[in-house]
C-alpha cells in the first residue's frame, strides 16, 4: 500500500537521510588504496549508532532468510549491489559503490554513492557521471502530477544513449518507516505509464547501471550481485519527497563531495 507522508513525516524522514549523507562523507574522508571495505563497514557502523540511529541493513534478511552480516553493502568494480565488505584492500583505479540505510526516530534513510579509489580510467569517470546524471534526471521527474513511469524512462534513455545497461532485477521503492514500502520505482520503463505521483509521495531513486551487459548474477554468498561480463556497474541514489513543482531531496551529496573535492 502507497502511503503518503505529512510534512512533519518528511522532515524526520529527512534528518535520517542527512544521516546517511554525513556517514558516507566519513567513509569519503578515508577511502583510498589499501583501505579495506571491512574497515568502512565498522566506521559506518559506529557513526550512525554514536548519532543515536541503527544501520538498518545489519541483520536485513535475503530470500534464503539469511541476515546481511554489516551495516553497509560496499560493491566493488563489477558488483552492481549488495557486497558484503570484507578484507580485501581497495586498490588504485577500483569504485566503490557504498549503499547505506539508517533508521532514526522511526524513520528509513537509503543512499549510495560510487566512489573512485585513487585514479580511475575515463572510461569508469564517464560511467560514474552519467549514472549520476540519471539519477538527477529522475529526480526532475518527480513531481505531483507525473507518474512513475516518467522517473523510469529518463534514467533509462539518459543510460541507453551511451550504450550502458540498466539493471532490471534492482529497482527504487517507497520509503518511511519501513525500507522498502510501495511503490517500486523501476529504473526502466515508458514515460506515461505507472502510478500517479502524488505530493507526500517518499521514494528512493536509485539507477544501477553497467557499462557492458545488464545481465547478472548473484555470488555464492546469496548477497552480492555481478555484472555477467564483469565489466564495472555504478549506482547512485536520493530519497525524495514528491512536491509540486519540485521534488525534495532528502538525502544529500554534499558533505561527500566537500570532501571529494578537498581530497583533490
Ligand atoms: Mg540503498
Ligand atoms: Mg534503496
């Protein structure tokens, strides 16, 4: 069921979704070679429970009922999603993909961010760039009076011109005080169809796009998911409240790329 969220809803969904953004420009702080995607994991875990919220991944069950063992999901290179970290070091020319949830006063933040690990090829920058571009792209799409659809078809036809895959399998969904609510916000559709947008609406918007096939897999884990041809796979993703005229990010960038940016 759909449900739509009060002003004062969005601003607590808000406040954990800043959460979010500040624990991934902690992780932006330190990620470079040599650093471990295990290492990420304990300092996301301790930033969002020293700020009084609960990594909302850990202990979050697959389809085998399996829980997710951390509180990030860190997909490296040619993992789309769902990397469980571990202690491999990064190295030079790697991404990171760093999805992260928090759960304050009741309510869900969900955002991720690809990261370059010391210097990537143009062709990896050019991925990163137009995956974020489509996200921003959908963001315009979602306000009051479009429909899901629009969001859809501008990631999509953003990705497809250059010749990327848009992952089926992992879409956006609605958000509150759970996760994943309704609706899905597929990354891949046509402009027009799909459920009304309605102002209140709180979706996360997340493309995850690969530079070869979008076909994958899952690992033997049962968590992480892999591009089939094991070319690199980028993913980028805001919750939004659906407004007239606008839609409202609720999650932000901008503490990461601060930081991004100082590194430099
Ligand atoms: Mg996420
Ligand atoms: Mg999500």
């Amino acid at each position: 069921m759909v449900y739509l969220k009060t002003d004062d809803e969005i601003e607590l969904l808000r406040q954990a979704n800043l959460l979010v953004g500040k624990t991934l420009a902690e992780l932006a702080k330190v990620i470079q070679p040599g650093v471990t995607t295990k290492q990420l994991d304990r300092l996301a875990d301790e930033f969002i429970r020293d700020h009084g919220a609960i990594p909302t991944f850990k202990g979050f069950p697959n389809p085998h009922g399996e829980p997710f063992p951390a509180s990030i999901c860190t997909s490296v290179n040619h993992q789309v999603v769902h990397g469980i970290p571990n202690d491999t070091p990064l190295q030079d020319g790697d991404i990171v993909s760093v999805d992260c949830g928090t759960k304050l006063d009741g309510f869900c933040g969900d955002s991720c961010y690809t990261f370059a690990v010391g210097e990537v090829s143009d062709e990896i920058r050019q991925l990163m760039r137009v995956t974020k571009e489509a996200l921003y792209k959908g963001i315009e799409q979602a306000v009051a009076g479009h429909r899901i659809g629009d969001i859809s078809n501008a990631v999509q036809s953003h990705c497809e011109q250059y010749g990327y895959g848009v992952v089926r399998e992992f879409v956006g969904h609605g958000i509150g005080h759970d996760m994943h609510e309704d609706p899905q916000v597929p990354n891949f559709g046509r402009r027009g169809s799909g459920k009304m947008l309605k102002a209140g609406l709180c979706i996360a918007i997340e493309p995850m796009i690969t530079m070869g096939t979008r076909e994958i897999y899952m690992q033997e884990d049962h968590w992480g998911i892999i591009t089939r041809d094991n070319k690199p796979a980028c993913h980028y993703e805001h919750t939004i409240a659906v407004r007239k005229g606008k839609a409202d990010i609720l999650s932000s960038f901008d503490e990461i790329e601060n930081i991004l940016n100082n590194k430099q």
